[in-house]
C-alpha cells in the first residue's frame, strides 16, 4: 500500500470549502510563494507550429496595428457603453392594423 500524500494546499483548500476549522486541521508550514511559484519563473509562448519558447520580455513586444476588422472591433466597443446623446422631439406614429 502505498503511504498516504502529505497535508498540502490542496487539502488545505477543500478544507476550506468544506467549513472544516483550523484547529481540526494537521499542523503544517505553508510554503512560500518562492517554493510554490518556482514553477512561474519564466513563462512560456506556444509558436504557430506547436512548439514552445520563452516569452519576449514585455519592452521587446511591439504593439502591432490591428487589421482594419480588429480594430472596429477592439475600439468599436467604446461605443457600446458610451451614453446615447439623442432627444425624442415627438412621439413615433402609431402603426394601422
């Protein structure tokens, strides 16, 4: 058989969900954010091709123009929350059955 996992942040985490109170809990240290996000260190990209390589450091990112469509869509959204500047002079005509 195999020897049960130590209590970690995914126990700890359940046990929160779950309403269970710290002094019922196992007695552990909760890592640091070094030992949890060594994993974080460098990020990487998925290329056109599947394969993988470190991201481009955020200076050596070039903002790129969008195409025509994108950028209606990306800016054209503005739009949207922006407060409708018409005034209702009349009433609409009523419609004939």
């Amino acid at each position: 058989p195999e020897a049960p996992e130590p209590y970690g942040l995914i126990d700890e985490y359940v046990d929160d969900l779950l309403g269970i109170p710290p002094e019922e809990r196992p007695s552990w240290q909760r890592p640091s954010w070094h030992q949890t996000g060594s994993s974080m260190d460098v990020p990487e990209m998925v290329l056109q091709d599947g394969s993988r390589a470190p991201a481009l450091p955020a200076e050596n990112r070039a903002l790129q123009t969008p195409t025509p469509y994108l950028e209606g869509v990306l800016n054209g959204w503005a739009a949207i929350d922006r407060p409708v500047e018409s005034e209702v002079r009349e009433p609409a005509p009523k419609r004939r059955a």
